[in-house]
C-alpha cells in the first residue's frame, strides 16, 4: 500500500510539473533565490 501511496504522490507531482513547464520552474527557482539573497544582504 505505501507503494500505491508514493506512485500517486509522483504522479501527481510530475503532472503539477507538466502543468506549469520548465519556465514556471525556473521563475519560482529564480524568485526563491532572490528572497534568500535579500535575506542574506538584511541580516549581514
């Protein structure tokens, strides 16, 4: 059954990432690493 469980979670995944496509990742990687080099530069 935690087989059943983890094959959902990865299906549902890979088609939440066919959804929003490499562009919507990379958008959301770069937004990420701004926010932690704003972060950075605040507490420094």
């Amino acid at each position: 059954m935690k087989s059943q469980e983890k094959k959902s979670k990865k299906e549902i995944f890979l088609k939440w990432f066919a959804k929003i496509g490499i562009w919507g990742f990379v958008f959301f990687l770069v937004k990420g690493l701004v926010w932690l080099a704003l972060g950075y530069w605040v507490f420094k």
